[in-house]
C-alpha cells in the first residue's frame, strides 16, 4: 500500500477503504508518512468529502493511535460531556457535581485552555489545593466512591489528532465537517466512557456560526459515537453571546457555585440542566426528559449538588473554604466598571470580541506555554435584549495590568450593536440530536 496512491483515490473522489485510512494514520503518527503528503490527502479530502462510513473508520484510526482509556474497573454506566467551545463555557463545573449527586459515574478528562479563557483545569486550579494530576488508581477509587473525578488528558490520547490538526491549521484545511467531527470524537472515544452528552455551540462565538452547519456536525459526530457503541447525544446551543456573566477563571469557579446553591445565571442554569437530563437518560437513570430534568432541579434546590461539588474538590486535595466565602479565591488588584458608549437595547455581541478582551486582560492563553492570571477576566452586567445607558455600567474587568485596560476597553466595547427599539433574547436551545433524529426546539 502506498500513500501516493490514497492521495490519488481520494483526489479522484473516490471512497477510501478502512485499511487505506488506516495506513494512513499509522504512517503519518509514527513519521513514515511526510506532512507534504498528509497535506495533499487532506486537501483532497476537504474538497471531495468523506462519507459517513469513512469518517466513522477516520475516527477509530485517530482513537487507536495512542492510549485508549479502560474504564471497567469502575462499575455502572460512565457518562462523559464535550463542548464544542465558546466564551464563559462554565458547564463541566455544574453538570459533573449535579450528575454525580444522582449516582451517576463521570469520569471525565479536560484540558487546559488556549485562547479567551482557561479550560476547565485551568478553571479548577483557581481552588487551592486542587489538583489533576491523579494516578489511574487514584481517579478509577474517586469515582468507583464519589461518583466523580476530573483529570487532564494524557499526553498520548489520539497522537495522530494533535499532529493532523496542527497540519491542517497551517493548510487551510480545517473547516470539513468530517476533519472537525473525526477530531473531537477520536478523543471523547478514547476517554472511554459508555455514554457522551456533546454541546454543540452555535453564533458569533463558536466555531460553527449557523444553525444548519451545527446540526449536521451535531448529527454526524451522534452517529460516530453510535456507530462505535456509544450511547451519543447532541444539544445545539446558542452561542451568540457568551454563557452566563463571568468570563475567566476564578470568577467562573464563583459563578458555578452560585448556580449549584440554585442561583446565578438563568442561561447557564438551563444548559446544565439540559445537558444533565440527556445525561441522565442515557445512564438509565431516567425514562423521560422531563422526568430527568425535574429530578435534577430537585439536586440543586436540596443542596445535594453542591454536596457533590464539594466531595468532589476535597477528593482532589482542593480547600473548599471557598464555598462560603469567595475572598479565597484568586483576587485581582485592579477592579473597574465598564460604561456603555451609546445608550440603547443591546442588539448583538460579537463574543469573540469579548473573549479577546479578557485574554488581554489576562485570563487566556495565546501559546500553549503562556501563564494564565487565575484572578483576571470580564463580568457581563448587561447582555442582548438588555437596556442599558451612559451612566450605569455594562461590564466589570478583572486584572493586574492596568497598561491593558483601555486596550481591552476597545475590544469589548466593539462587540456591542445597539438598537433604538427593543431586542428579543435569543433562545439558548436550538435543538437535540439522537440516533433518531432532530427535534428543533
């Protein structure tokens, strides 16, 4: 078999077999195959596509490139959530707890952020203490006891997806349905849990801006999941602005708290409970939806979510004093309140723009090695359908930079469009995929 050839086949549009796919993955993982020729097959494959069965065969390559997770030893059904990403995307930190509290297993590998904010490690190392770095024995005993651990990616889950994206990213070659799919399932499927609830973002703060692009992402990576054996659930959430208030680290952490004592922000809230009663479902702990997400609105006003939260934070060696009182958490030195420039109700936000803003500030990365400030970031006071004028403020900024106030002041002011006339909220639900097909909500 030769690489020559597979670039040859697929150029001519023709369908790839499972052992070219294969031979391709191996050879390029391993350095037999040059990113001159990994380049041209990607080329060609983001210009002819691939069908369903060639991206599900794609997918199990990159999964069986490096480690696969085994997850038996911990018994009952293990749930695992993926977010397509987007800005303030606190979820992990409220669905896991509120999950667990229902004895359900979540075994869950994140990783650290690279762009506007932290990812959900980053996010947990705001708590004293807390630490990811347990060994397997150590995360298989957390959740077999407390239903719940939460530990970043192995160096080697799906090698062949880090080298391939790194390749496409400097080829143009990264917007294919199938390379995007093809990614982020490789790696949900070698975490190796039984049952993937994935939250598929959608506007101008996700990677995918329409509806029509989501939902077939959506119902793509449902039936790579599926086609593998797992039990895969897809909700298209809106992305137009960012989730809930806090854009950051710590005041993420805080946010979540608040939600899990069955307060915080109403859209953050929501998702959490959607996503969690597909979960639910998917864990036979529930038979219908709204059984599921009554049960779940129960954890949160009872107090057994942020229960969980907290055996959870002690499990991994994190002080939980800061449930009670947030001064214990990473605190910025400088505080200021953002005014609106123009007065009127907010037609639209470029959430990019705001997550920009709070990487200036210093709550993200631009490379991989770059510190993050645990206590920088944005609280959003105003958001779309919001009135708001002048004299009241819009925003409060978090960091210990004051060169880069007016700089980041720039950037979050040029997110906001305003109207004279009122402006309808966006609806955060845009629909559920399962292997059965979409319900549009």
């Amino acid at each position: 078999m030769r690489i020559y050839d597979i670039i040859l086949k697929k150029r001519d549009q023709l369908e790839l077999t499972k052992e070219e796919i294969k031979f391709f993955i191996d050879g390029y993982t391993n350095g037999d195959i040059h990113d001159y020729q990994a380049a041209a097959l990607l080329m060609a494959i983001f210009i002819n596509g691939m069908n369903e069965r060639e991206t599900i065969d794609l997918t199990e390559a990159m999964m069986k490139s490096g480690d696969v997770i085994d997850l038996t030893a911990i018994k009952g059904i293990k749930v695992d959530k993926h977010s397509t990403g987007g800005v303030g995307d606190t979820t992990t930190l409220i669905l896991t707890p509120m999950i667990a509290s229902l004895g359900v297993k979540v075994a869950k590998m994140s990783g650290r952020g690279l762009g506007h904010t932290g990812g959900t490690i980053d996010k947990l190392e705001s708590i004293k203490g807390f630490h990811t770095s347990l060994s397997v024995e150590e995360f298989i005993k957390n959740v077999n006891e407390i239903n719940i651990a939460v530990i970043g990616q192995t160096k080697n889950i799906a090698p062949a997806d880090k080298k391939l994206y790194s390749l496409r990213d400097v080829t143009a070659t990264v917007d294919n349905i199938s390379l995007i799919a093809s990614s982020i399932m490789s790696k949900k499927l070698a975490a190796g849990s039984d049952a993937i609830v994935l939250d598929v973002k959608v506007g101008s703060g996700a990677f995918v801006k329409t509806y029509e692009d989501a939902v077939e992402l959506g119902s793509l990576m449902v039936k790579i999941g599926e086609g593998m054996g797992r039990r895969t659930m897809a909700v298209i959430s809106e992305m137009e602005q960012p989730l809930g208030n806090a854009i950051g680290n710590a005041i993420e952490v805080i946010e979540a708290v608040d939600v899990l004592k069955n307060s915080g922000p109403e859209d953050l809230r929501d998702l959490c409970l959607t996503l969690g009663s597909n979960l639910l479902m998917m864990a036979n702990k529930s038979d219908t939806y709204e059984d599921a997400y009554s049960l779940l609105e129960k954890q949160l006003e009872n107090g057994e979510a942020l229960k969980s939260f907290k055996t959870f934070i002690e499990g991994q060696g994190g002080n939980t004093e800061f449930i009670d009182n947030y001064d214990l958490l990473p605190k910025a030195s400088i505080i200021e309140e953002v005014f609106s420039p123009i007065e009127g109700y907010i037609e639209s936000i470029e959430s990019d723009d705001v997550g920009i803003a709070s990487l200036i500030l210093g709550a993200g990365r631009e490379n991989l090695d770059d510190e993050i400030d645990h206590s920088a970031g944005i609280y959003i006071l105003k958001k779309i359908g919001d009135y708001v004028t002048v004299d009241e403020p819009m925003a409060i900024f978090y960091t210990n930079k004051a060169n880069v106030l007016d700089d980041a002041k720039n950037r979050f002011h040029s997110a906001f469009k305003f109207s004279k006339t009122p402006v309808e909220f966006p609806k955060l639900i845009k629909a559920i995929i399962s292997k059965d097909g979409v319900t549009k909500f």
